[in-house]
C-alpha cells in the first residue's frame, strides 16, 4: 500500500467526539495544537500501528471479552502485531485493502483498516471496516473522525458503495461513535469465538451508503436490509 495524499483537519465528517480504540503505557503524543493528519500508512508505520492496536484492544476489550480471551490478549507481543501489519502492507490480501493511520505531528496516534467483506451476504460492493483505534490519551481531539473520513473516502474511491462494521453488543459507546457518524444496524448480528475455551462475542453490524450525495440532501441511508444475515437481530437490540 503506497502512501497517498493526507487529510488534514477540515476534511468534513461528522462532529462527535472520539471513542475509538487505542494506546500504550508511556505512549506519549502530541498535543490538541499539533498537527493532526490521516494518511496510508507505510511498513515503518507497523510498530507503532502494533503498539496501538494492542493496547486498544487491552483497554477497551476488558469489559466484555471472557477471562481465556482477556489471558490470551495479556499474553499477546505488540511485536507480533507489528509483524502482521508489516507483511500486510508489504503484501497486500487484496488491491483494495487499506491501512490508515492518524497522526499528531510525526506520530502515530490512531489506525482504521478496511477490505472487502467476507460477510456471506455482502456483494463485491461491499466493505468491511475491520478495524477504528485511537490512542486514549489522544481522544476527544478529532482523530477518530477524521479517521472514518478518510476511511469513507478510500473506500469509495476502490469503489466500494457499502461501507460495514461489526461492533460488540455490550460496547455501547463504540455503537454510539460509528451511529453518530451516519452508520446504521442492518439487522445482522453473530457470535464470534474469541478465545479456544469456548468463549464468544456478540456483535452487531452497522452499515452506511458510500454513495454521493448534494451537499443538501437529507441524512445518508444507513441502513441495509441483508438478503441472508448472519443471524437476525431483536426488534430494538442495541447500536453502536
């Protein structure tokens, strides 16, 4: 994945404040007056990508993931992480995979990744936002938003028209962040395993339009009823 141009603060995108994912202890960034940018991120970028991803998932996973998966994410290696991504970008799965990372000046704060879904009801149109992390200390200063901007934008551009998410059911400030961006429930929900005892993850996923719209028309559509979900969702289950 070769860099392209940044998105700089003033890319328009929705107002709310950050609540993605993300950090690491003695992980120290630059302030809400620094620089702030999004760009595709570089194999030099994997380290750091690793580092934030990791601490994220440690952090915001806690609450809702089973104790095997909790051990089992205490025994992961931010290298291990970094290694992954790295072979990523140097090798992309697919033309139209993408590695995002915000930045506060020259340091990475933040990651988004999307590719086409794997959901067996999606069309080639369609992608998956497989990933949204923000280093704690950097939230509430924009990153996580300019992050979805700049993830909608790609991904309209390799010519997706449907942009997806799966979210954990119990995690309602991540369905509320994605909700107030213009995603919407489809219905859809499943159980992931996460752990080799057994345990599972309920997660529900939400969806938005990709298509382009006049600059006053109404709210985007958001949602998208599937020919065949996963498993339907109850009436008036919750949304991120």
């Amino acid at each position: 994945m070769s860099p392209s141009e940044e998105h700089r603060p003033g890319h328009a995108g929705c107002n709310c404040d950050d609540s993605g994912s993300a950090g690491s202890t003695g992980h120290s960034h630059a302030g809400p007056l620094a620089d702030a940018s999004v760009r595709r991120a570089r194999p030099t970028d994997a380290p750091a990508v690793g580092i934030v991803q990791l601490q994220a998932m440690r952090t915001d996973y806690a609450p809702v993931l089973p104790p095997a998966a909790m051990a089992a994410l205490g025994a992961l290696d931010e290298a291990d992480l970094a290694r992954t991504w790295r072979d990523s970008l140097q090798s992309p799965p697919s033309p139209r995979h993408r590695l995002l990372v915000a930045c506060a000046g020259d340091q990475v704060v933040g990651l988004a990744a999307f590719g086409p879904s794997d959901d067996r009801d999606a069309d080639p149109e369609t992608a998956d936002l497989e990933t949204l992390a923000v280093h704690p200390r950097a939230r509430g200063q924009g990153h996580g938003s300019r992050l979805l901007n700049a993830a909608v934008d790609e991904a309209r551009a390799a010519g997706f028209t449907w942009l997806t998410t799966w979210v954990p059911l119990d995690l309602p400030q991540m369905r509320a962040f994605v909700q107030a961006a213009g995603f919407g429930p489809d219905r859809a929900r499943r159980q992931r395993a996460v752990d080799p005892d057994g345990g599972t993850l309920m997660e529900v996923r939400l969806g938005t339009s990709l298509a382009e719209r006049p600059e006053n028309s109404e709210s985007p559509e958001t949602s998208k009823t599937p020919e065949s979900p996963d498993t339907p969702e109850d009436p008036g289950a919750g949304s991120r």
